[in-house]
C-alpha cells in the first residue's frame, strides 16, 4: 500500500509590510519631514511675532514717555500764565468767535429767508446778553394784522432763531401796525441754505367780471354827393411887388424891394410862376 503525500506550507503568508514596505517607509519619512517643516514655520513665526511686539512695546513706551515730558511742560506754562492778565484777551477772542458765527451776513439772509410780504423791517441791532448769547433787536411794521402773524410764524419755524419775544405792538395812525421783537440766535446754528431764487408770491387782486354789453347798432352809410365843377379862372393882371413907401411932404415915393442876401439857385432865377389855382369845391379861386 502506497504512503499519501500531505502538501504542507509551513511558511508564513506574506503581509502587507512585506510586500509594501519600501513604499510605506518612505511615506513615513515624507510625513515626518513635512511635520518637522510645519513645526519649524509655526515656531519661527512665533518668535518674529513676539519680535515685532516688543518693537511695538518700546514704541508705545517712548511715546508713552514724551507725552508725560510734553504733560509736564504744558503744566509749567499753564502755571506760569496770569489769569488776571490774560482775561481781557481772552474775553476778546470769545467775542469774536461768537461774533463770526453768526455774521451780518448770515444774519440778514436768515432775515430775508422769514420776511414775508406786506411786512418791512425799519431797524436791526444786534447785541450780546450776560450768557454771551447774541441777540437781535428788530424793529418792523406791516400793512395788516394777517402779514404780522404770518412773519411770527416764518421767524418761529426759522431755526436759526432760538426764540421770537415781542416787545411792543401798536397801530399806525396812517394804517398798519408797528412792531419791536428780540431774537435770540441759536447756540449751534444749522447749516446755511442757499435763499430761493425768487421771494414769496404777491397777492393778486380778483379781476372784476366782464359786463356783457348789448350788440351795436349798424351805422347807416353815407352816400358820396359830387359837387357840381367849378369855372374856369381867368388869368388877371400882375399885383405889384411890396415894397417900402417913404414920405417925403406930399410927394409920395416908391422905394425900392428888398433883396434877399443869399445867393439865388440858378434854376430860380427865371421869371416867378404863380400857383395854379386848387380844384376844391369849399375854397375859391384867388387872382
């Protein structure tokens, strides 16, 4: 009887690192490079960061430093002004800058901006209180008792004008009532507005309705009456030339014409025509 053969294997399986491992060693080695890489970056990032906010530090320190040296130096000058001094000076400068906030001009453009029609302003002053307010005295008159409430309204919806107080109201003897208000300025004045290119519309008068009159008549027609001709004229004798007589006792003599100075034209120096006669029925015919 033969022996059966057993096919047996006893060595082990190849693995995955067998069979892949150059691959897989080399992959590691790249991660590790990489890693090393990225760490490094990060690292010198770190310190250059902490560089600069060091430098930023020492600057903050320096100016830190020339502002308190700057602190201090203000501090001796303001310890070396005489307030008593340097008061009236400095009253001064406020009172003009008050004074160019609100200029004459932006004053009287404002002005001009509430007037309303029917209503003239006769005169202004201006002035400052005891709170170093600007104040503007007005003194205005209007045509009627309507155009006087219309300005308060303008000047109360104007803000430029802190308040309107009247101060005197009376009625004109020729008609009309004369006013005096005072208008305090606002503190913080809003910004300026062009002025409209045209003022506040006048108020019209209706027109009085047409009477319709009744149709006309037709005139009757003149019908033409022709005058009967008129004779010929028949030509008389010459009337002499005037002259000046002169008298001397009894005997009476002609004295010569008088000449004209100027020199004659030469086509009037023939013989004189004497005008033809007009054919006009109302005139007669003179010799």
């Amino acid at each position: 009887m033969a022996i059966p053969v057993l096919k047996l294997n006893l060595a082990p399986p190849p693995s995955f690192w067998r069979r892949q491992h150059l691959i897989v060693g080399w992959s590691a080695l790249g991660l590790g490079l990489l890693a090393l890489l990225t760490v490094g970056g990060l690292t010198w990032r770190a310190y250059h960061k902490a560089d600069l906010e060091g430098q930023e530090a020492i600057r903050l320190s320096r100016q830190a430093q020339e502002s308190l040296a700057q602190q201090s130096a203000i501090q001796n000058q303001l310890k070396a002004i005489n307030v008593q001094k340097e008061l009236p000076r400095w009253r001064l400068a406020e009172r003009i800058l008050v004074e160019r906030s609100s200029p004459w001009s932006r004053l009287t453009a404002e002005l001009e901006r509430s007037l309303v029609q029917d209503v003239r302003v006769r005169g202004l002053q201006r002035s400052r209180g005891s709170d170093q307010q600007v104040v503007v005295k007005l003194k205005g008159e209007a045509r009627t008792r309507e155009a006087e409430t219309a300005f308060v309204d303008s000047i109360h919806g104007n803000p430029y004008f802190a308040q309107m107080i009247l101060e005197r109201e009376s009625e004109r003897q020729g008609g009309g009532i004369e006013f005096e208000i005072t208008l305090p300025l606002s503190a913080t004045p809003p910004t300026y507005l062009p002025l409209p290119k045209y003022g506040p519309a006048r108020k019209v008068a209706a027109a009085p309705k047409p009477v319709a009159l009744p149709p006309a008549k037709p005139k009757p027609t003149a019908t033409a009456v022709t005058p009967p001709p008129l004779p010929k004229a028949t030509p008389g004798p010459s009337a002499p030339r005037p002259g000046i007589t002169v008298d001397m006792g009894a005997q009476t003599t002609p004295a010569r014409p008088l000449r004209d100075p100027r020199p004659l034209d030469p086509e009037d120096q023939g013989p004189r025509r004497r005008p033809r006669a007009l054919n006009r029925p109302d005139q007669e015919v003179r010799r």
